[in-house]
C-alpha cells in the first residue's frame, strides 16, 4: 500500500493546482494592465515619425530638383516631375505610412508636403505638415 501512497503523491505533484493557475493567470493580467497602454499608441507615434522621414527624403530631392532647374517645381506638376526626372532609385515616388500619396503646394520659393495622416481627410487633426515635423 505504501508504493501505492507514494506513486499517487509523485502523480499529484507534476500538475499545478487550480489555485496556482490561477495566480498565475492573475499576474500576467496585472502585468499585460501596465505594459499594454504604453504600447497601444506607440504604432501611430511610429508611422508619424517614418511619414517625416519619407518626407525629409522628399524634400531632399525637391532641392536637388531646385539645383537642377533654379525652381522648385509648381503644385500644377506636383511631386510627379521627381519620378520622371528619376530623383527616386525605383522610380516611384514613396506613399505615406498610410498608403496615401503625398500632397505637394509650392509657395513663393518654398514648399509644403502634406500627409493627410490615418483619417485620409484634410483638417482632421492627424494631418502632418512636413514644415512642423521637426517641431514635434
């Protein structure tokens, strides 16, 4: 009977009791209850941040544009005039972190780029302005 006792103790101890379960399921929430909230906005943070420098390389390229020609070229011809000038390695012109194209305004002897950020809408607060990316 003792080998009996003892086989049936060795078997009890190999599984967790539901107690232990659920101790454990009670930790990984509290822990997943501080790190989840840190990390919820951290993807958007993200996509704004490789937006600008989708942008900074846009714009380095409408300078060597200005280089090449004395102007920066106009609204009417956009950012298209890059990708047929080949200012681009792959001939394409770079979409936002959105998949939506850029919007290019030429002012006076500057410009703007424009992403119209997770909303797709102008003035819907998400928009990102490359002349106050550096701002952020």
């Amino acid at each position: 009977m003792k080998v009996k006792i003892n086989n049936q103790k060795r078997r009890n101890k190999k599984a967790f009791t539901l107690m232990e379960l659920m101790v454990v399921i009670i930790i990984l929430g509290l822990l997943a209850s501080f790190v989840l909230p840190s990390l919820t906005g951290k993807g958007e943070e993200a996509k704004q941040k490789l937006t600008c420098v989708q942008m900074k390389s846009i714009s380095d390229a409408l300078k060597m544009y200005k280089i090449n020609n004395s102007s920066y070229p106009s609204t009417e011809e956009g950012l298209n005039v890059l990708v047929q000038k080949h200012f681009f390695e792959d001939d394409k012109l770079p979409k936002d972190s959105w998949g939506q194209p850029y919007i290019y305004t030429k002012n006076a002897d500057s410009f703007d780029i424009l992403s119209l950020g997770a909303d797709k809408k102008e003035g819907g607060g998400d928009d990102i302005y490359y002349s106050k990316c550096g701002q952020k």
